[in-house]
C-alpha cells in the first residue's frame, strides 16, 4: 500500500533535481552572453592579449563559438549530459579538476559557517525566550540587525576590530585555523540572525503547545520539557531551511573568499565571470546547483527523523 507514495516521491524528487540543474545551466548560459565582451578573446588571455583576427577566428571556429546560439545552448547541454564540464578558457584545465581542488574549501567553510550559526540561533532563540521580557527585546533587536547585515560591511568590521585593533586573527585566510575565524563568523552571523528568528517563534509555540502542558502535568521539570520537548519543535524550522543555507552560505562565499583572500569555489567563480570563462561559470554554477539539491534531500530526511508527524503525512 506504501510502495506507491515512496516511488512516487522519489520520481518526483528526481525531477525536480534535474529541472533545478537545466535552469541553472541555462540561465548561467545565455546570462554569460550578456556581458560585454568576446569569448574568444577570453580564450586567448583576454582583450589585452592583442590576438589577431585570424587568431580570434581560428578559435570560434575551434570552440564552434561560431555557430548560432541556439547551436551553442544545445551542444552545451549534450556535453553536459554526458558529464563532460569542459575545459576553462583561461586556466586551459579540465573544469571537473578546477572544480575538485577548490570545493574543499568551501565546503569546509560553508559546513562550518552552517555549525556556528545552528548554535548561535539556538542558543539565542532559547535564551530570549526564558529571560523575560528585556531578553526577548534583546533578543529580537539582534536577530534582526545580525539578518540584515550584508556580508561585505560585516567582513570588513570583523577585520578592523579583531585584526587591525586586538591582533588575534589574521586579516587574510591562512592554512591554520586561525584563518578560518573570521570568514566563518562573517558568513555565520547573518544566518544566525535569521534562523534565530524562525526558532524563537516555534520555541515560543512549543512553550504552550499541548504536548508540553501534558508534559509539565506528568511532573517532569521545566529543564526536562525544555530539552526533551521544546527544542526538539524548536529546531524544526532551522533542520527545514538548511538546504536553503547552503545555498545562501555558497553565494556568501564568493564575497568572503573575495575579502580574506581564501581560495575556493566562490573566488573561482567571481574570476571566470569577470573572464568570461562560460565552462568554468558553468561548471562551478551545475555544482552548487547540485550541493543545493542533495543538502535539501538530506534536510528533509532529518526533518522526518526530528518530527514524528513528517513521517507518517
């Protein structure tokens, strides 16, 4: 009887990964083609390689830079369907390689990102709501500044407060990890500020949800209900939008890796826009396209895990 549903769910889920994958190679492609500028120049080094026009031809002709657009769209996705990235442009190296000695780092920092903010949010979601009203006050004022704070502006405060003035961390990412401080808490404490305001409000419902009044008539201490109950339907909503912050934490991280200098997907991707390097582009864009995909796959299996009643809609 339940055989059904599961197939279908997992068919259903499979489409939507393979649309959400064709629309970011194709909004990527015919995006790339907007900016000014010559691809095949690209190739070449770029306007200041001074490439003559035989050069330039050979290469369209090479890359079939030649061909209508609609030519180019269709033999694009025919590489991409077969797994095949390409080769970038201006780094003359297979994409898929580019590509596999950058991710680490922005996994490494999104991952983490990801761990400080679910603790910040956590903690202040839990905080304001016991400590009366100046806390949750307190607490409010925060999450929002901290949700509205662009990355750039926190960046560059973190740096002169704890770089510049106190000295304890690097102004540019180094291999320790020491370096990893600041560009973590850069990307962390705007997400913080917004999964703590989706936690506050579920706490605050979970406080006089039935299941905690049951809970309290049973005896158990406020303690008890609190971390047995409570934060387990606080939770929910941030376990629910942790697909959503990869994401987010990804394109944080072209501005982040840009700032500390730290090498990573999002740097690379920053240098093969302004270079025109459209299989780079496009390659770093499938990837994160996917990352996206499989962290709201998993979300939504730990969302089934935590809530009893996801398992059995």
């Amino acid at each position: 009887m339940r055989f059904w549903p599961v197939v279908r769910g997992v068919l259903v889920r499979l489409v939507g990964a393979v649309f959400v994958l064709w629309a970011a190679a194709t909004l990527t492609f015919f995006g790339l083609r907007l900016i000014p500028g010559d691809p095949a120049q690209a190739i070449l080094g770029g306007p200041g390689s001074q490439a003559s026009a035989e050069a330039l031809a050979q290469v369209r002709a090479e890359y079939g830079l030649d061909q209508p657009i609609g030519v180019q769209y269709v033999a694009q996705l025919g590489r991409l369907a077969t797994g095949d990235l390409g080769t970038s442009y201006s780094l003359k190296s297979p994409v898929a390689d580019i590509i596999g000695s950058q991710i680490g780092g922005t996994l490494l920092l999104a991952a983490l990102a990801l761990l400080v903010a679910w603790v910040i949010a956590l903690g202040l979601a839990v905080w304001s709501t016991r400590g009366g009203r100046v806390a949750a006050a307190v607490g409010s004022t925060l999450e929002i500044v901290a949700a509205a704070v662009p990355h750039f502006w926190l960046a560059t405060v973190l740096v002169l407060i704890f770089s510049t003035a106190l000295r304890w961390f690097p102004a540019v990412s180094t291999a320790g990890p020491e370096g990893l401080v600041l560009p973590v808490l850069t990307l962390a404490l705007p997400l913080a500020g917004f999964l703590g305001q989706v936690m506050r409000e579920s706490v605050l419902n979970a406080l006089e949800a039935p299941f905690t009044l049951s809970a309290r008539a049973r005896g158990e201490s406020e303690t008890g209900v609190r971390w047995r109950h409570v934060l387990r339907h606080g939770a929910l909503p941030g376990v629910a939008l942790s697909g959503w912050a990869f994401g987010w934490l990804i394109s944080g991280a072209v501005v982040v890796e840009t700032v500390f200098a730290r090498p990573g997907l999002g740097r690379t991707l920053l240098n093969a826009v302004q270079l025109r390097d459209v299989p780079l582009v496009v390659g770093v864009v499938l990837v994160v396209a996917l990352g996206y995909v499989l962290m709201t796959l998993a979300t939504d299996a730990a969302t089934r895990l935590v809530d009893p009643r996801a398992r059995f809609s």
